[in-house]
C-alpha cells in the first residue's frame, strides 16, 4: 500500500480490527453489487426473459427459461439497427468535427498566439461555466435559422456536430497541453521549412496522442448520452438517436416491456464495451474533468 | 494566419454559445412562436411568467430535488469515498461498479427506474413485499415522487464524485495520520479533524457543481414523471413546456431560462472565486 489512510497496517494486524475489516469489506462488497451491478443484471436478464416470467416479477438470479426472443423482437419491431447506425454515425461524426475544430482552435491559441488569443480563450472558457439549460431556447432557434446563412440545421447532423465542438472543456485541456510542447521543436520544423499545418500534423498531433485519447473518448460518450439535444434537433423520426428512438416508443406503450428493456440493454452495450475497454483512460480523465462544470 | 486555424471555432462557439446567451435576452423581450415574425413586446413575457402558478411550484419543486439531492448524492459518494478509501481488496472493482452507471444513457437509466419503480410489479415493491414492508406509490405519489427521482439521478451520477473524492483521498498527507494516531485519536475523530478538513476545498467545487446540475435536473421528472404532473415539474421541465410541448411560446421559455441563468450565475461566480484562490 503505497498512501497510508485512516487505518494503519499495523492496526490493521490486530486479530480484532482483522475480523472487523473483513466484515466491512464483504458488507460493501455485497451491497456495491447489489447496488450497482444488480440493476444492469435485471436490464440484461430481463430481455431473456418471457413475458410470462418477467410479468409474475419474482427476483430471480437466472431466467427459467432464457431466450433471445425479445432481443430478436427488438431488433426488429424497434429497428433498432436503424437507429443504432444513426446513433453511432452521430457520435463517430461529432468527434471527428469536435477533433478537428478543437485541435486547429487550441492549437492557433497555444502556438500562434492571434491578437485578442487570450481574450477569445477566456470566452471559450467562459462557456463552461454557462448552464446548458439557459442556452436550450435560444441555441434551438439558431439551428432553425442560422443568423447570416439562413440555413435551417433541424434534422441535419451538423445541428448536432457544430454545437457539440464548442466545447470549452476539450479546448482548455488540448491547450494546456499544446503549452507544454516546447517552442523549439516547432521553430526547428518552422526551419526545415514545414508548413503551420504540416508542424501541426506531423509533430504536435503525434506528441498528443494520451491527451487526444482521452478526450475521444469523452467526445464520443458524450454524444452517445445525450439525450434533449438530439430530440430536439433530430425531430424526423427516422433520424433519431437510439436514446430519443426508444423514449418515443415507450411513451406510446405499444412495445412489450421485454423487448423495451432488451433494446435499452443495446443502447447502453457499446457505452459499457468502451468503459470496459477504455477504463483506464476514462478514470484517469476524471481528474481532468474535475475543472468542468 | 492563427485566424485560419482559429476561424472553425470561432464560428462553432459564436453561433452556438456567445450569440445564443445574447439571443436569450433579447428573446425573452419579444414574442415569438416561430410561425409569425417576432415582436418586441417589453417585459410582457416576465409578467406572464410571475402570473403563471407553474412558475412558483416548478421553483418549488427545483429547491426540494437540489436540498434533497444534497442530503442524498452530496453525503453519499465522500462517505462511500472514504470507505472505499480503506479497502486494501477488489478496489478495481469498487471503481468500476460505482462509476458503471455512469457510462449509461441517462434515459436508460430513468427508463430502467421507471421498470423498478413501477407499483403493481415494480423491483422495488416486489422486494419490500418479500420482506414484509410496507410498500410505497414511488413516483406516482405527490408525497415521494421527488425523493424517487432524487434516487434515480444519484444512482446514476455519484460515481464521477466518489472517484473524485478518492483520488482528492490519495494526497492526503500520511503524517497526518501517523500523529493523530500517536495521539489516541478514535477513527471517528480522525475522519473528523483530519479527512474531512483536508477534502475541504474538493467538498466546495462539488456542493457548487451539484448545486448547479441538480438545478437544471430534466431527464428524471421528464421521463418518470412528465411535464404535466405539477408535483414534480421542474424548472427545466417548465422551460420544455413553454417553448416545445404546450405554449409554443419561446419568449416565455427565454424568460425563465435567464431567471434560471441569474441565479446560476451566482454559483458560477462563486466556483470562480473559489477555484482562482485555490491555484494562485
């Protein structure tokens, strides 16, 4: 144990805080996965379920009976694979945007240093402070009509993208980072005659690669969860999310809750494969996150 | 040249941040529905705001979610944080489990509480009636709809602050300890005078943060209760209603959205007085 806590090692050698320890630990351990792993149980169990078994609502460990029968429903009656592919083209779509919008922006501000760099980064910064809640209205009524272009984005992607890469918190964290890349690295390039972009492309991107990792990551979760954005922008039915898909079917009560519960389970899978996969950089990016509002 | 690069961020800020905090002052001065061109109508659409009875129970219920919220996922994750803290086993489990939640679609997850929740044969009634308690209406009763939802939302959310609190836990100074220990100090004590004072400024930003999040609390009451019911509408649920489900009336909804805005501004501020003392 590398940090020493409340309790000492050496407390922790007495028979009686032994015995005492132990219990604590098979106490938390039961109730964290009753808690928390219980209810993703139930959810993935459920769909294999039959409706009969999942009606009479006894707590049981293993379906009687399990079938993927509600998942085979799902997919189909839902459409879910529709509305999956919509999900995932939405998300892979606004990290590439948010990627691209971020990085050249963080990196003009850390390395080019424009007229006005620090009071444009401030306003950036600015807007994570600002609740989303209070921009809800007015941001829905620049999407229907953007001021200058006209252009409505309602059920267009980019009325998703756009709003997602102004994200003050990707900008702040690509900066800080950019900041610590040293001058002369990039000087040495500027002398070898690399183009602005090239040195950005071929030096600063590749020296970013953890802080890029992670916040692909966040960007992509980020665009999987949401859920009032895209109901509100994606009005047409067929282009909703997965999210928004199966809120508007289950309000209309018409799905058997079996295969409800079995379509949740897939929309929440790829979140947990990448949590799975990702853990490490997605705890780790917490304290990062620890700055955003 | 820097503009160049600049430019995409610029437009993607300016037209989805800095104008629409703009637009919504200037929106809650005028009367639009969308269909005819807006009009400048004063302060028209704050009378109509201060005259609608929603107004002081959506108000009302914000206060009772957020000072419930306190009580439940502010308390809960430095508890569980400290807990956790002391377990030398399974520890990369605690954090996966605990943070799972997280990772789901928060629609899902009131979703799947709407499932638990449900009276007739819900999780949560099956298993009281098993163990002979009484049972409970859930989110369909006034008296605890707004504890339920309070429950949902800290399920779901406490994760990212235990895991924010454990690694506040990990700097913790080890002498600290070692000399509360040599002093006799019971651990109630030590969690008292020593864990609990050393997490001081982390226990700020978060009351400050869950503070404003709670308030703008929407998927919840939205899902599992509905932006009808007015025993548990909510100030952002109230904001839907004006602009997207019943009035169709944005300048409304602007209206609420910047009292809402003020008032959470002055957390803004405050996490921003805090946060800079903190780093200079």
């Amino acid at each position: 144990m590398a940090t020493r806590t409340l309790l000492s090692d050496i407390a922790l050698k007495r028979p009686r805080t032994r015995a005492v320890y132990f219990a604590v630990l098979a106490a938390t351990t039961l109730a964290v996965a009753a808690v928390f792993l219980y209810p993703l149980y139930w959810m993935a169990t459920a769909g294999l379920k039959t409706p009969a078994e999942f009606a009479a609502q006894s707590v049981t460990v293993l379906p009687h009976d399990p079938s993927a029968s509600a998942y085979g429903d799902a997919w189909n009656h839902m459409r879910i694979p529709h509305f999956f592919l919509n999900t995932v083209y939405y998300a892979f779509g606004g990290w590439l945007v948010q990627l691209g919008v971020d990085v050249c922006a963080a990196y003009a501000l850390s390395k080019l240093r424009p007229v006005l760099g620090k009071a444009i980064f401030a306003g950036m910064l600015a807007t994570l402070m600002l609740p989303v809640a209070a921009l809800l209205v007015p941001a829905y009524l620049t999407v229907t009509d953007l001021p200058v272009l006209h252009l409505n984005l309602l059920n267009s992607p980019w009325g998703l993208w756009l709003p997602a890469a102004a994200n003050g918190f990707n900008i702040y964290v690509l900066k800080r980072f950019f900041d610590n890349i040293p001058h002369e690295i990039l000087e040495a390039a500027a002398v070898d005659g690399a183009s602005r972009l090239k040195t950005l492309t071929r030096i600063v991107l590749p020296l970013s690669r953890p802080v890029l990792a992670v916040i692909s990551i966040f960007s992509i979760i980020g665009m999987w969860k949401d859920f009032l954005w895209p109901m509100l922008v994606m009005q047409d039915p067929d282009k909703q999310t997965l999210s928004v898909a199966l809120q508007r079917l289950s309000a209309s009560s018409q799905v058997p809750p079996t295969e409800m519960i079995a379509g949740m389970t897939i929309a929440a899978l790829p979140m947990i494969v990448i949590f799975v996969i990702f853990q490490r950089h997605i705890l780790g990016g917490l304290s990062a996150g620890a700055v955003k509002g | 040249m820097a503009y160049a690069f600049l430019s995409a961020g610029l437009v993607c800020f300016g037209l989805f941040s800095w104008y629409p905090l703009v637009r919504s002052i200037t929106l809650s001065l005028q009367q639009d529905n969308l269909v005819t061109d807006p009009q400048w109508v004063g302060l028209d659409n704050y009378r109509t705001l201060f005259d609608d009875p929603l107004l002081g129970i959506a108000i009302r219920n914000t206060l009772e979610f957020t000072g419930l919220a306190l009580v439940f996922g502010y308390a809960i994750p430095i508890a569980m944080a400290i807990l956790l803290n002391e377990l030398r086993h399974f520890n990369t489990f605690f954090r996966l489990a605990v943070y799972l939640p997280v990772m789901l679609p928060p629609i899902v997850s009131a979703m799947l509480w709407q499932f638990f929740y449900d009276p007739g044969q819900g999780l949560f009634n099956t298993l009281l009636h098993g163990a002979h308690l009484p049972t409970s209406q859930w989110v369909q009763s006034p008296r605890t709809a707004m504890l339920s939802l309070v429950l949902v939302s800290t399920w779901a959310n406490m994760g990212g602050s235990t895991l924010m609190y454990l690694a506040a836990l990990q700097s913790v100074p080890p002498e600290l300890y070692e000399s509360s220990e040599m002093d006799g100090a019971s651990l109630w004590r030590r969690i008292w005078h020593i864990t609990l004072p050393q997490l001081r400024f982390i226990m700020l930003v978060m009351l400050l943060l869950q503070i404003t999040a709670t308030m703008q609390v929407f998927i919840e009451p939205f899902q599992l209760t509905g932006f009808t019911n007015p025993d548990t509408i909510t100030v952002m649920t109230l904001i839907y209603r004006y602009a997207f489900a019943v009035n169709q009336d944005f300048g409304l909804a602007a209206a609420l959205s910047v009292l809402l805005f003020v008032v959470l501004s002055a957390f803004a501020a405050l996490y921003l007085r805090i946060t800079r003392e903190q780093t200079v």
